[in-house]
C-alpha cells in the first residue's frame, strides 16, 4: 500500500457498464430528437400550437415544483403532500370565487375578484402548509429519512380526504371568470388564459426567485439549507426560516391550485396525487433545490407532456402519465442531480 | 457468533405462533366449511357479516403482501412505494398462464382448462405459482436496478413510478403494436379452476380456496422468519442500520439489495397469483397508488421488521378495509341512530395512521427490538432540551 498523494486526481476509469449506460443515453435523446424533428416537419403549426399549450401547462407545473424544491432544499424531505396542497387550494379558489363569491363569468369586477382571491388562496395555501410542518415535519427532523417520508405520504391522504369531504369524490366543473376568447398570432392559436397564465405565473416567479436570492429571510433560507448548525450559529432562527420556506411554497401551490381551476375548468379531489407526481418529476428535471431548476424542469416537461398527447406522431395521451414516470426513471438512472443540479452524492 | 440463547427462545415462541396461525385457520375452515351451514341463521348471519371467508381470504392475501413488502421496507430499509405493481405483475402472470385468454396459442401443460376453453395457455398451478415468482423477481431487479445507488427517498420515488407506469400498461395494453397483452381495463378473466392432483377446486369453493391462500400465507410467514435469522436477514439488517458500517464489515451492499427486491417481489408476485385465482380473473382498475400505501400502513402499524408484528397489521388493517368500516359503521348508525357514511372515512383513516404512528409510536405496535433502538436513537432537539431540563430539575 503505497499512499497517494494529496491533491492529484487520480483518472477515472471507464468501465464498460459507464459506457454503456452513456450510449444509451444518448440513443434515447436521439430518438426523441427525431419524433420532434419528425413532427415539426411533418406539421409546423401544429406543432407551434402544441408548443404553446406545453408552455401554459408547464408553467402551472414549475409553480408546483417550486414547493417541492424550495422544501427540498431546506430539510431533505419528498413533501408528497404538496401535490395535495396544490389540490386543496384549488378546491379553497372554487368554494371561495366561484360558489361564495359568485363570480362565474367574465367582467371587470370578477377580475378584481380572482385578484383578491388569488391572494386569500396563497394565504390558505401558506396557512396549510406551514400547519402541516408545524403539528408534523418538525418533531421528525432529526428522525430516520424514513420516518417524515412516510408522514408525508400520511398527511396527502388526510388532504385528499379534505378534499373529498369539501367537493365530493366526483370532478366539479368550474364556470371560469377567464374569457375563453383566444387570438391568432401567425396561424396559432392563443387563448386569453394562457395570456393571463403568463401575466400572473411570471411576475410570481420572479417575486419568489427576488424573496429567495436578494431579501434577507432568503440568505438566511439558502444558509439554513447549506448548513444548519452553522446558520444557528451565525444568529438565524432555523425554525422560523423553515416555516418562511413551507408558507412560501404553500402560497405557490395555492396559485397553481387557483390558476389551475380557472384555466382547465374542473377541480378534483385526487387532482394532486397525479400533478404533484408530474410537478416533483420536473423539479427533479431541473435539480432538486434549485430554483430555476424547478422552472425550467416545469417548462419541459409541460412541452413533453404536450407533445406526448397533442402531436399527430407520438404514443398518444393515453401514454401521457407513463411518459412522466419514464422521464423521472431514466433521470434517475442517467442524472440523478437533474440539469442544474450537482450530481448527487449520497452524504454519509 | 455465541448468541444462541435468545435465537433459541425466538425459534419456540415461533412455534407457539405457528401452532396459533394454523388453529385460526382450522378454525374458520372447518366453521364455514361443516358447522355454520347446520348453525341457526342468527349465527351465520353474524359470522357471514363479520368474518365472511372471502374477506378472510383476502385478508391471507394482504399478508402475503405485508411480507413481500415488509422484506423490502422491514429487513431491507428500502421504502417502496409502487409495491402495488407486483401484485399486478403476479395476477397477469396468472391471467396469461391459467386462461383461455391467449387464443392463438394453444398449450396445456398439467393445465385444468375449462370445457370448451381449451385454446389459451393452461399451466399447472403450482407451475404458475413458481412462474410468478421468478417473473416478479426478476421485474423487482429491473427495478431495483436502477434505483439502489439513489439516496433513499429518490428510490421512494422510482418505486413509486414504476408502481404507476405497470398498472398503467396493464390498462392501456389492450394494443401494444397490434397485440391484445392484457385485454386493457376489461382484464382477463375466465381463469382456470384448480387442479391438485385430481382435486378439482371451483370458482365457488370458498372454503378451500381460502385454505389454499391460507396455505400461502402461512408459508411466507415461515420464509420471513428463517430468512430473516439466515446470514441474508441479518445482512439486510445490518444494512438497515447503516449501510456504511455494514459494508466494511464486508457485507455486499449491491447483492443483498438485489435480493431484497428480488426476494420482496416474490411475496407480492405469488399473492398476485393468489389473488387472481381467488377472484377468478385479473383486472387492472383495481391496482392502484392507494393499494400500496395500505400495504405500507400494514407494514408500518405493526412494526417494520417483525413478521408478527406485520402480520397482526395485516389482518387489523384489512379486516377494517373489508368488513370492519362497514360493519362498525352500520352499528354505530343504528344504535345512535346517525347517518354517517363511515367507508369515506378511510383516507382519514390511513393518512391519519401513518402521520400519529410515525409522530408517537415509530417503531409499530409490536416492535422488533432493533428497530425500537434504531427508530428512539436520536431525539429532535425539544426532546433533548426537555431530558436535559427534567434532569437539571432533578
């Protein structure tokens, strides 16, 4: 045993099985490089169209995945009832606007209306959230992964069982205040909700990306995330900073909840388990705990998904959820640290 | 290795528990199979409303699941969350070997085709139940594969995909290519009757397909406990407690992961088979997320790693999921005369379940010791600044 010396990076060696899983990811991405491209050739505007319907969906998806990574990155946790959360303020805008309110068609006020509602629905969502950290996640911070895993797991069925007690185990149909008039821009047609999709989903983006990289609360959040220890020991208050990040990410997933109600028009009580699993796949996309990440993981899998059920040549939406699950395995299997993200190393 | 004592004492307390599981299974056998159709109504009916044997049956089944899943999430320290696609993977394992579904082939092997069903493939049950087994096994590699070099909560997630993309498949396989594979939501039903060496069992014969299943289920229970005190049990368990420390004691981590999945699928590929035959058919609405997390709750409520603990949690939970809700709730309903439609209380139930077992009880009901060490090791700080405060006041 002779000692290796410090500081020179011994060369890697390139197993045959390295090789391998690297040709076949390549070939993958081949393969759908060409449906695109076949696709894009075969029928441009369609495909335009399609992009554009990726875009409105993938959007709601990076809001959703925003909670996922934002908790994620703070304390190491799979929050599987965020999608639930989403859920529920879904739920909350339509007892709220569309039943209490009454606001079920297109006018000045029943804007001003959604506006409001918006943000009670982001109080709601940051509200169930942060209950949901405090009654549960806390005590088990420093228990064994597996043990706020499965709590989390438990607390999406007592969401989804809210949501069954609040609107019922049937979908509801939702009378949107959005107008459902659309434009043509060079053959493609937009919709207003996409329009307003992109007014409200963006601005909201870039507050959140403002709160977690120039505000104070967000240096103590990413130094809560780094280190925990340290970050007590340089005066932040980690559990404060904890509940900041789950009432952030609860506030996103009320928007998503109410831009998902009024743009698609039906509201379901197991409408979380399914977004929420598309939602964390984007975040993985883009690199769990990374912001931007999550945004740009949403984005393409929102256009994947689009492609997936819209294009002339492809699988077919019935594929549409098992296309999802495919993209998580291969990226768990060829970048498990995401676009963005540093591979992930198991920390011992 | 001079611990001989207290394995001694583990090996007859089993044997007590054997002796139990298989007086309780005499016991509603012999009840359903010779007493209770000479018994007064009133006494069938009580018994046919709380403890019908095809809510028994099924209840042996949840435990051959609660085992497979329990090597898995119990031995292991694995969380899988999609286990609900092995038990898909079984029943259709079942549907295209024991049924006329495959009616360009035609193949019997010691088959029991039904008259004028002889197209389609008919194997031996015994065959198919080995058949199961390995195809389960080797799925449970494929997905194990992948996943075992993630940290633990990504491998939760893969699981959990491919518990999604099997089910699916099964739904949506009514044309892949061109080819019927599993007949799409409608499923494959129409199964053989079961052939033991001359002795027909038919779609009817509850009483002796729950022996059957019973059977099964007691078998599993043997497997989980002689596993578990073998070199690969408590190589599992060694993982469990930590990995790192494990693998310089010269524990293969890689292999004995494999086999966890492998052997964990097993369990749930042969209560797919089981299923299946006890059903007469395979249908794919039935496998979903839910199914999983119930198996999970079973595993979790009676103690990870304890076969008896796990067991008792089967039967708990699936005995509430079956007849206990409804029955309980008609009770209440009629005797304080309120309306309350307690099956829809389930989410709450299961959700509920799992958040209070994991916040005060981590370890299950009927712990394993070295898990309750495990689980207790470290405390959140308010637990500590409290021990410290309860000793500083002392």
């Amino acid at each position: 045993m002779t000692t290796v010396a410090s500081g020179v990076a011994r060369k890697k060696k390139v197993t045959p099985s390295a090789i391998l899983i690297r040709a076949s990811m390549i070939f993958i991405i081949a393969v759908a490089v060409y449906w695109l491209g076949l696709n894009l050739t075969n029928d441009p505007r369609q495909f335009a169209q399609v992009t554009v319907n990726g875009l409105n969906n993938g959007l709601l998806y990076a809001l959703i995945a925003l909670g996922y990574t934002l908790v994620y990155g703070i304390i190491e946790l799979i929050n599987f009832a965020h999608g639930d959360l989403f859920m529920l303020g879904a739920v909350f805008s339509f007892a709220v606007l569309t039943e209490f309110l009454g606001a079920q068609s297109p006018s000045a006020t029943n804007y001003a209306l959604l506006l409001l509602v918006l943000l009670l629905t982001m109080l709601f969502g940051a509200f169930v959230n942060v209950s949901i950290e405090r009654l549960a996640y806390r005590k088990l911070r420093n228990a064994p992964k597996l043990a706020p895993l499965i709590t989390a797991v438990g607390m999406s069925f007592v969401l989804q069982w809210v949501g069954l007690k609040w609107i019922g185990s049937n979908p509801v149909n939702v009378n949107t205040v959005l107008p459902s008039t659309s434009f043509e821009l060079a053959g493609v047609v937009i919709g207003f909700k996409t329009v307003i999709i992109f007014a409200i989903t963006i601005p909201l983006l870039i507050v959140l990306a403002y709160i977690v990289n120039k505000t104070k609360r967000g240096r103590a959040m990413r130094a809560t995330a780094q280190d925990k220890d340290a970050s007590r020991l340089m005066g932040i208050d980690v559990n404060k900073t904890i509940t900041f990040t789950f009432a952030i990410a609860g506030a996103a997933a009320g928007a998503a909840g109410i831009m998902w109600a009024q743009t698609t028009g039906t509201v379901a009580y197991n409408l979380g388990f399914q977004l929420g699993l598309i939602a964390f796949t984007s975040a993985v996309l883009g690199g769990v705990g990374n912001l931007y990440g999550a945004v740009l993981g949403g984005i393409i899998i929102g256009l994947i998904q689009s492609y997936n059920d819209g294009l002339a040549i492809g699988p077919g939406q019935r594929w549409s959820q098992t296309m999802v699950f495919t993209i998580l395995i291969l990226l768990m299997v060829y970048r498990p640290g995401g676009l963005l993200g540093e591979t992930a190393q198991e920390k011992v | 290795m001079s611990n001989t004592a207290p394995a001694h004492t583990a090996a007859s307390s089993n044997k007590k528990w054997a002796l139990g599981f298989t007086g309780v299974v005499a016991f509603f056998f012999i009840m359903n199979k010779f007493i209770l159709p000479e018994a007064p109504r009133g006494i069938q009916t009580f018994f046919n409303n709380w403890f019908s044997l095809t809510s028994m049956a099924e209840i042996m089944i949840w435990i051959l699941m609660a085992l497979g899943l329990n090597i898995i999430v119990g031995y292991a320290g694995l969380l899988d969350l999609g286990y609900v696609a092995f038990w898909a993977l079984g029943g259709y394992v079942a549907g295209w070997l024991m049924s006329p579904f495959f009616s360009g082939i035609s193949l019997n092997f010691f088959g029991n085709p039904r008259e004028g069903f002889e197209f389609g493939i008919h194997f031996h049950v015994f065959l198919v139940l080995i058949l199961g087994g390995v195809f389960t096994a080797i799925w449970g590699i494929i997905i194990g594969g992948p996943t075992l070099r993630l940290k633990s909560d990504y491998l939760a997630l893969v699981t959990l995909g491919f518990g999604e993309i099997i089910p699916q498949f099964m739904i949506n396989g009514a044309d892949i290519g061109g080819v019927n594979v599993t007949n799409g939501s409608q499923g494959i039903g129409g199964l053989d009757d079961v052939n033991l060496f001359g002795y027909v069992i038919g779609t009817f014969a509850i009483p002796e397909k729950f022996l059957m299943v019973s059977l099964m289920a007691g078998a599993m229970i043997f497997f989980s406990i002689r596993l578990r005190d073998g070199r690969l049990g408590r190589a599992w368990l060694a993982i469990r407690e930590d990995e790192l420390a494990a693998s310089m004691m010269g524990v293969p981590l890689w292999r004995t992961k494999f086999a966890s999945y492998a052997i964990g699928a097993v369990g749930g590929g042969i209560g797919g088979v089981g299923f299946a035959i006890l059903v007469g058919g395979v249908y794919a609405d039935r496998f979903n997320f839910v199914i999983s997390i119930i198996i999970l709750a079973m595993v979790v409520l009676g103690g990870m790693g304890n076969v008896w603990g796990v067991v008792v949690g089967a039967v708990v939970l699936a005995w509430i999921n079956s007849v206990g809700l409804i029955q309980v709730g008609n009770l209440v309903n009629n005797t304080f005369g309120t309306d309350i439609n307690f099956p829809s209380y389930q989410f709450l139930l299961f959700g509920l379940l799992l958040v209070l077992m994991m916040l005060f009880r981590r370890e299950g009901f009927i712990p394993e010791a070295r898990i309750r060490m495990v689980m207790d090791e470290e405390k959140t700080e308010e637990e500590k600044v409290s021990d410290e405060t309860k000793i500083a006041s002392k």
